[in-house]
C-alpha cells in the first residue's frame, strides 16, 4: 500500500469537504472528523472501498463496521425493520453518538461491512462536517474510527496521519473532536436496550429517553473486558447476551504495559504512587495518568493531567491523546487512575480497562 495522502487543512473546509466527497463517490477511503473521534470512512455500497478500509486499519474482516447517515430518514434504506422503541432512540439521539444496531436489508450495504451478520450498526453523526460530507458523497458511509487497528483512536487529524498515511486517500482536517470516545453501541432485542459498548450517550440518557419501563442492560464488565488480542473474553460464549464483535479486541492500548488503579481516593493514590515506584525500581520509563486534583502529588518520568476529576468528560477527550503521548515519550510502564463509572464515567472506564488490557489493581 503506497497511496499519496491528500491532507485538507481546516482554512480550506469547504473545497475540502467537496473533494473529499468525490474520493468517497469514487470509491477511496478518507478521514473526517465526527463528535466522537475520527472515522476513516468509503462508500458502504462499494466491496472495494470496504476492503481498503479494513487493509489500511490492518483490521480483522470479522469486526463489521458502523454506517454513517446525513439523516435519520435515510435509515429505512438500510434496515428492514425498525420497531418503535428504536424509532425512539434515533429521535432522541441522532444527530448524536448513538449506534443502532439494526436487522440489515439484504444487499443495502456491502457483505463485508457487516461481516456477514445479519444486522447492521448506524448511526448520525452530530459533527457539521461530517454530515455535509456524507450528504456530498450521497452515499452511506462506512467509517470505523481512523487508527491503525489496536492503536488508540484518533481525536486529532495528525493522529490519523501517525497512523494511516500513505495508506488512505486524504484526512479532512477540521480540529479536535468533541466527546473523545466513541459512539455508544446498542441493540434491542426483546424490548429491552442492549449497550454493547458504552460510549458518548450515557445509560442515564437511554434510561430517561426510553421511559421506566424499558430495561437498559449492559454488556460491560471487568471481566468481560480483560482477553488478550484475538482471544474471545471471558463470557463470549454466553448466547443471551448480544455482542459487539470487536469488543473482544484488545484495544486503544499504549506500546507500553499499562495499569488501571481503582478504589477510594487515598488509597487508590497510594496504590499508584507504590507501582509507579516498583516500576522505576526495575528500570522502566514510568508514567501516571491522573486527574487534575491529584497530578501535582506523583512522582514519576511523566505524569499526565487528565483534567478535573469533578468533570470525568475532560478525561473521556484527553484520554487518547493522553494514550498516544505515552509512546511518544517512550514510557514503557503506564499506572493510571481509575474514575467513578456514572454518566461518560462508564465508557471512560470500559476504554481505560480495554488499553490496559485488564491489568486491574483494586487498591
Ligand atoms: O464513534 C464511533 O462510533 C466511531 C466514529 C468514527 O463514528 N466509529 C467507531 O467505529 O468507533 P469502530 O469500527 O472503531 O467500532 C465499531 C464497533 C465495533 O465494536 C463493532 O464490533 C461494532 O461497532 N459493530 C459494528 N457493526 C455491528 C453489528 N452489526 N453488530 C454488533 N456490533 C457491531
Ligand atoms: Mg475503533
């Protein structure tokens, strides 16, 4: 793969978004920025564009990908059935960082997008750019997020270019993202909402959206979050629970080994502080991911402000960046320290869990 990268800069929106809508009309694979991080999107009609997607991602063909939509209305084409509390969600949440998962039409999209499920993840995303983008290319988008597979998700166009250039056709570069985290993805089966992978819209959000008499089950946990690359995770097997196939991918994790401390405040920093310094004593680069309030009291080669702890969506934003600024440093050992799993909390916790990979310490 040797492909020329165009890079779009943000001064040139407009004919940016205009060229990058032909590559996509024409069958190429670029990125754009969404609310939640960047998608590395190609026409989801087009075998083709989405097998150049999963080649510059170096991704599994068994992780199906998410089709992006300009409008909620356009959803029919491709699902062939949407009951009424589906229709719900989408009112409420789109444009917004919510997938559905939803039983596909047969041949609206690629096979290989699904990744010959019977189902297909969409959704609307809420960023400008990227719903005058897909509109332009008047297609559906497929768009997983724009990193080399296992690497952290990008919230800025220069880590999509770390990852993938001269392997995509151009990166529409239209600053920071917004959330940080990736869309929450959802299924529901039997009247009840599955969340497959928690995300940008909070379970408190789903719950008050879709009314005390639905239930809102997650399919997170310590447990089923702690499986090495390729191995199923522990739980896989369960044939209740609906999953989201690449859940069971080690995921957004820095080159070095990472540690997620949790527990109380005083004792989770002690915790800390004590493997930061075990580290050091064997040798390593060591390095702390932290909250405001707590960054100043460690010692280490490098600690990391994730910003304040009272407001855990600063840290859902500067996590990847966070990720990829460990590597850049060279550390080779990262503690970081665990947040409360309400609101964003949760999909903050499930990402901090997946890049370390289930190295877990309850202090
Ligand atoms: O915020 C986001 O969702 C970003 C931006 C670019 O939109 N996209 C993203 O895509 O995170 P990706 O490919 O990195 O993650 C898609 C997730 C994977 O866990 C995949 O297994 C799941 O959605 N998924 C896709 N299709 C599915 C299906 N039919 N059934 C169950 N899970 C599905
Ligand atoms: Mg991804």
């Amino acid at each position: 793969m040797n492909k020329m990268t165009i890079y779009w800069p943000p001064e040139r929106l407009d004919a940016g978004i205009h060229e990058a809508a032909s590559a996509l009309a024409a069958g190429g694979v670029v990125a754009f920025p969404t609310e939640t991080v960047y998608g590395l999107g190609g026409d989801a009609r087009s075998t083709e564009a989405v097998e150049s997607i999963f080649a510059a991602k170096g991704r599994p063909s068994d992780n199906p990908l998410i089709v992006h939509l300009a409008d909620a209305s356009e959803a029919d084409e491709l699902a062939s059935v949407v009951s009424p509390l589906e229709r719900r969600l989408m009112e409420a949440f789109w444009p917004g960082p919510l997938t559905l998962v939803l039983p596909v039409r047969p041949g609206a999209v690629s096979a290989r997008v699904t990744a010959g499920l019977d189902t297909v993840a969409v959704r609307v995303p809420a960023h400008e750019t990227a719903r005058r983008l897909i509109a332009a290319a008047g297609c559906p988008v497929a768009a997983p997020s724009a990193n080399r597979s296992g690497r952290p998700s990008p919230t800025l166009a220069r880590h999509v270019l770390e990852d993938l250039d001269g392997r995509i056709d151009g990166v529409l570069d239209d600053g920071p993202t917004g959330v940080g985290l990736e869309s929450t993805v959802v299924r529901v089966l039997d009247g009840a909402i599955h969340v497959l992978r928690p995300g940008g819209v909070t379970a408190e959000q789903l719950r008050a959206a879709a009314g005390p008499h639905v239930r809102v089950e997650s399919a997170d946990s310590a447990s089923a979050e702690a499986a090495p690359a390729g191995e199923p995770a522990a739980g896989e097997e369960s044939e209740a629970a609906p999953r989201s196939p690449g859940m069971k991918y080690a995921h957004y994790a820095p080159q070095g080994e990472m540690v997620l401390v949790t527990g109380e405040a005083t004792a989770m920093r002690a915790a800390v502080q004590a493997a930061a310094d075990a580290a050091r004593g064997r040798g390593q680069r060591v390095g702390i991911l932290a909250c405001a309030e707590h960054a100043g009291g460690y010692r280490a080669d490098a600690v990391l402000d994730l910003g304040s702890r009272a407001a855990p969506g600063e840290a859902a934003q500067a996590l990847y960046a966070a990720l990829r600024a460990c590597d850049d440093r060279g550390l080779d050992y990262v503690v970081a320290e665990g947040y409360p799993e309400d609101g964003i909390g949760a999909a903050l916790m499930n990402r901090l869990r997946k890049a370390a990979g289930g190295r877990i310490l309850r202090a």
